[in-house]
C-alpha cells in the first residue's frame, strides 16, 4: 500500500529462499496486458544484499529487469 492507490493492496507474491536467493512471483495486470512479476533477492548473505524486479510478458519464458535496488547493512 502506498501513496499512489492508498486504497488497494498489490497481489499476492509466492515464493522461497533457497541457497542464498529468494525468488517470487505474481500475475498482474500491465497497461491493460497480463504479465507475471518476478521479484529476486540475491546476495542475502553479505553485507550487499541486492532486490530485483523483472517483468514477463510471455508468461515466464523471457523476463525484463525494469528495477534493482542495493542494500549495505549499517554497522552496529
């Protein structure tokens, strides 16, 4: 929930951590056009953690990155 539908919640995500990445997944709607969602988090186990979003609109087979983003953990 955010600002730009505070109304609405974006769908539901389903997926799982496994050797030291997690991936998810989601169907959605894009410009009126169905597309699956991929969401990975990779590098979890360094102080660099990275989130990724991609895009499919052939129902998984070719993926499009369209966000990264870059963590560094704060020392204590």
């Amino acid at each position: 929930m955010d600002n730009r539908t505070p109304h609405s919640l974006d769908v539901p995500v389903k997926g799982w951590f496994e050797g030291g990445k997690g991936t998810f997944f989601a169907d959605n709607i894009l410009n009126g056009i169905p597309i699956k969602v991929r969401f990975q988090w990779t590098r979890i186990a360094t102080a660099t953690p990275r989130w990724e979003q991609a895009f499919s609109p052939d129902g998984g087979l070719t993926w499009e990155s369209n966000w990264t983003m870059d963590f560094s953990r704060m020392e204590e």
